[in-house]
C-alpha cells in the first residue's frame, strides 16, 4: 500500500506549477491582449500557457518518473 503513493508529493508540486502557470498565463493574455476575442486566439493562447507551464514543470516530472520507478540516479530504468 506504500507504494501506491510513491512519488505523490513530487506530483503535487508539478501539478500545482503547471495549473498555477497555465490559469495565470490565461488571465494575463485575457486581460493585456485582444487575441481571446477569436478562435485562433484562444487556441495560440491555450496551448502556449499548456506548453509553458509544461517547460517549467519539466524537472518536476523527471523527480517524480524517478520517485515512481524506484530510481534514485538518472539514466535508463532498463536492466
């Protein structure tokens, strides 16, 4: 059962910094741009927020791949 939440706090935080980038970079562009106001403007902002939020979240995700996998060095997982 302890292993169920294996690498859960790490995925918090990752969680928590990709939504938090993603809903903030939203309003941003909402509220200093026009480019809500069109479709291809909600689509070039959604997944421009989706993207950042990813980039920056990047490290996070490598800890928490290591976390679940039960490695503590990065590298391959295969033996």
């Amino acid at each position: 059962m302890k292993d169920l939440y294996k690498g859960y706090s790490i995925l918090y935080f990752r969680t928590s910094l990709i939504m938090t980038t993603y809903f903030s970079t939203i309003d941003t562009m909402r509220r200093k741009t026009d480019l809500w106001n069109h479709r291809w403007g909600q689509f070039l902002i959604t997944g421009g927020a989706a993207g950042f939020g990813m980039i920056l979240a990047w490290p996070l995700e490598v800890l928490k791949n290591l976390a679940q996998s039960g490695n503590t060095t990065s590298g391959s997982t295969v033996q």
